[in-house]
C-alpha cells in the first residue's frame, strides 16, 4: 500500500507527529482552537488536508508552519489524538531541510528555534540578534542598540538568559527539533558569545553603581 502512497504524504507519515495524518477527518476543532489563526493562510486543519493531498510545495513553503506558536491547543483537542503541534515542528525542520525556506519570516522562526534550544527559554536580546544576523541585517540590529539598552537599564529586558533545568525535554516533547537538525556553530553563535559576555559584564556595572547609591543614602 505504502508503494501507492504519494511520496510526501509518506515522508510526513515517518516524520515525528506524522504517522497519524490520514485519521484527520477534518473536522477543523484545530484551527477554531488555534490563536495563531488570524495570523496564518490556511490554518493546521487546510494543512492537514494539503499534507494528505501530497501538496509538498503548498505546505512546505507556507508561512503557516512558522506562525505557530506551539501552544499545544490543537494537539490537545484533536479528537484523532494526532500530534499536531510536533508536527508543524517537523515541518519547519523538513522546510528548511528541503530548501523551501527563504523568507525573513523563517530566518525569524529559525532564530526562536534555536534560542529557544540553547536556555529552554526566550532571551529577546539574543533572538533578535540572531535574527538580524542571520538576514544580514546589521544596520537594522545597530538601530534597536540605544533603546534594547534603555530597555536593559530600566530593568524591562533581562541582562542573562534563564536557564530551565532540563532543556532537552523541550526536543523530547517535539517543541523543537532534535539538536543535530538545528542550524548551530559558526561566526553568529560567537557573536552571540560575545554579546551575552559584555551583557553580564553591563549587569555588574548597573549593579554596582545601584549599590553604591544605596549606600550613599542608606
Ligand atoms: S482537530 Fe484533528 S481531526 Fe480535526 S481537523 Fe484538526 S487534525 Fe483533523
Ligand atoms: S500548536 Fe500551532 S497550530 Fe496548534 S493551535 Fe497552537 S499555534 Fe495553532
């Protein structure tokens, strides 16, 4: 049967959260639970119908996959029990695998990725760095330096990254992709080094001087 199957319907049914496509008898409780709806063209319930219809090139290049927010709201409603959200994760990776990725808005999803895999949590400084480096943007990240620095002395941006204590069990739920898929090394992650170096570096300076004016009115 598998030798009938369309070629990119069987690759998803091997990929993590793929094996059950073909259960979505569309029923869309997916899409009215998703809040990233608005935001997408055709929303997880089109796309499932467009992954058993074997439309590689519809799903693969649709900003859909990079607008999910992994919120688990379609996952955990689907009444097939199909694994949705490490699916549309799965996705993003066979995106990028396949070539289908060249637009700011999935370097944008690429960056969350793998910040969100280096601390198990957001660190906007780092994302954005990693954003606007990776599209070659550096005038646009030198222009947002006077008001993340602002942001950072005002106390409204974190100086360091949070760490959770077990990040892999992010991969393990299928939030992010396995660490051998995910873009990593080279010059940005050294920039990026850098950067949370003189940050921490920046937190010690801002601590001492708060220290010190306490002490001069205590
Ligand atoms: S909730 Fe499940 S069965 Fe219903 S459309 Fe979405 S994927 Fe298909
Ligand atoms: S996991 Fe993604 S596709 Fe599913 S409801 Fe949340 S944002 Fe929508």
């Amino acid at each position: 049967m598998t030798s009938e199957m369309d070629p990119f319907l069987a690759e998803v049914m091997k990929l993590r959260g793929g094996k059950d496509v073909l259960e979505c008898y569309q029923c869309g409780t997916c899409s009215a639970s998703c809040p990233a709806l608005p935001d997408m063209i055709h929303g997880p319930r089109r796309i499932m119908y467009m992954i058993q219809n074997g439309m590689e090139q519809e799903v693969l290049s649709s900003p859909d996959i990079w607008r999910c927010v992994s919120c688990y709201s379609c996952m955990n409603r689907c009444p097939r029990g199909i694994e949705i959200t490490v699916l549309f994760s799965e996705l993003r990776r066979l995106a990028i695998q396949k070539g289908y990725v060249d637009d700011k808005e999935a370097e944008f999803g690429q960056a969350f990725t793998v910040t969100l895999a280096q601390h198990g949590r957001q660190f906007e400084p780092e994302l954005l760095a990693r954003y606007y480096l990776r599209v070659w943007d550096v005038l646009s990240l030198l222009g947002m330096v006077p008001l993340g620095l602002k942001m950072l002395v005002k106390g409204k941006l974190p100086f360091a990254p949070e760490h959770i204590q077990e990040p892999q069990a992010l991969q393990e739920a299928g939030v992010i992709p396995p660490a051998k898929d995910l873009p990593g090394g080279g010059w940005i992650d050294q920039v990026i080094a850098l950067m949370i170096t003189v940050l921490g570096f920046m937190d010690a300076l801002v601590k001492l001087a708060s220290g010190k004016k306490e002490a001069q009115h205590g």
